[in-house]
C-alpha cells in the first residue's frame, strides 16, 4: 500500500488535500454537493484518472537501450 503512493506528484497530493477539506467541511455544514465533490476529488486522485485525454496523467518510465 505504501508503493502506491510513491509514484505521487505534488498536484496529486494537492487534489488530495483538498478533495479531503471539501469532504470534511461538507459533513460538518450537512452540505451534500460539497462532500460530493470532495469524495469525487479523493476518487479520481486515487484511481489515478482525471481531466487527461488519454485517461491516466502519468506517462511510463523511460527505458534506456
């Protein structure tokens, strides 16, 4: 489990900074759409998909011939 979050960018451990504040400041103010969000934030972040055409942000490591 802890491998998984080696490969993090600092925007990955951003988004899931924040995807965490929309989520815990939601349940505290009852406030459904913002939990939403955050939960939807914390879910991409951790799946490793997001706004990228291809579907993952990362590309592989380079290989040396």
């Amino acid at each position: 489990m802890f491998s998984y979050f080696k490969n993090f960018t600092l925007i990955a451990y951003a988004k899931l900074a924040i995807g965490l504040f929309f989520l815990i400041m939601g349940i505290v103010d009852s406030q459904i759409p913002t939990v939403t969000i955050g939960a939807l934030l914390i879910i991409l972040t951790l799946s490793n998909r997001g706004h990228c055409s291809s579907g993952y942000c990362s590309t592989p490591p380079r290989r040396n011939k």
